[in-house]
C-alpha cells in the first residue's frame, strides 16, 4: 500500500493471496468471503440499502457489464524499421 492510501489493486492483491492460501477449496473460500462481505454490507448500512444494492448489481450482471467472457488483446503493432 502506498503512503496510507486505500488502492483497488492492493485490496485484489490480497484477496488472490487468500486464494493462494487455500488452492483447493477456491469455490467454498470466495463463498465465505462473500458472505462475510454481505455480512458487513448489513451492519454498516442496514437491510434494506443492502437489498438495494443486491438489486443493483443484478441488474449490472444481467446488463452483461459482467462476464467471464475473456476480453481479447490487441497485439501491438510491429514499428517500421528505419
């Protein structure tokens, strides 16, 4: 982490170590942390924003803005010689 500051990609940083720690139970690991995620949804924001933002993502998954469809790269392109 860099000086204090909170950074997407360290918290994914660690969130694949959890993965890494247990290799063969991937599928019941990001269960638990969902659930505890949920779990911290309701108590700092209540039930009901809960439910609502439970919505909101079903509607972005439905939407198609999340999918396991992996995006293709583009190949860089070869630079003339000189």
């Amino acid at each position: 982490m860099n000086k204090g500051k909170l950074s997407k990609t360290d918290i994914e940083n660690d969130f694949i170590q959890i993965l890494d720690k247990y290799p063969k139970s991937i599928e019941k690991t990001v269960s638990i942390c969902f659930e505890l995620i949920l779990e911290c949804f309701i108590v700092m924001y209540d039930k009901k924003k809960t439910i609502k933002l439970l919505d909101q993502a079903k509607k972005s998954i439905l939407e198609g803005n999340h999918t396991q469809n992996p995006v293709k790269i583009r190949k860089p392109r070869k630079r003339s010689k000189k």
